[in-house]
C-alpha cells in the first residue's frame, strides 16, 4: 500500500499533471510536493544566485513559494491538503536522496520548456536518471 507519495515540482504544466495525477490515484496517501532550488543550466545561473545569497534558506522559500501556491491551489481542487518541502542542489540527487522517505515518486515526464532546449533536455534527463536511480517506484506522467 502507498501511504506517502513524493511529487517533485517545477513551474511547468506536466508537474501539475503530475500531482494531479498522485492526488487520483492515491488518493489516501500523503502527497508532498518537493521543489529543488539550485537547477542546472549551462552556466549553472540559477544555483550560482542562490550561493551568492546571504539567507540561502529565506531565498529558497521565496523561489519555491509560487511553485507552492500553484501546488496548494491544484490540492484544493481535490479538496486534499498536501505537504511542501524544499531541496537544494541538483534535482536528480535530491530527488533520489529524498526518496527513501517515500513509497512512490510521481513526477512529470519533461519539465519546464522557458528555458529553451537545453533545459528541455535536462529536465527530460532528470526524470529518467532519477526513474533509473530510485530505490522506490516512480510513475512518470506525460
């Protein structure tokens, strides 16, 4: 039986497929939405601003904050409350480290596209490294 679900979240619209997704189809469990701060890019921007900031912790609330809103306001649709937690550092390994703590992973197959192809391709990356790598099932969601 799945009791606690871990749903990894960016800005795009598959992530909220995703939870849309956990919260159908555990429907009992407890779902938490975990968004990791610090993503990869080419010149690693966004995780170089984070590091230069002096309150890391406040910074990475106030990033993952519109990530959590959104999450919240899909949960409410369900009428289910969900759990939020913030990673730092690259999404594969905080995803994975994260995952002993769970008994699935429901995430979106690809994520955010703003970025432009490169990031396409990572994001792709990170939700097969991290199907490839979890000690615990992973649905993906297209």
């Amino acid at each position: 039986m799945v009791s606690r679900v871990l749903v990894p979240m960016d800005g795009s619209e598959i992530a909220g497929q995703a939870l849309r997704y956990a919260l159908e189809v555990h429907s009992d469990a407890e779902i938490t939405v975990y968004h990791v701060v610090g993503t990869p890019s080419m010149m690693m921007g966004s995780a170089v601003g984070l590091a230069l900031e002096e309150d890391l912790e406040a910074t990475a609330e106030e990033r993952a904050e519109p990530i959590f809103d959104r999450a919240r306001d899909i949960a409410a649709e369900y009428t289910t409350e969900i759990e939020t937690d913030i990673g730092l550092g690259h999404p594969t390994r905080a995803i994975v480290n994260r995952a002993e703590n769970y008994d699935a992973i429901v995430m979106g197959a690809h994520g955010e596209h703003s970025e432009g192809i490169i990031r396409s391709f990572l994001v792709g990356n990170i939700a097969k490294t991290v199907f490839e790598r979890s000690p615990i099932p992973v649905t993906t969601v297209r």
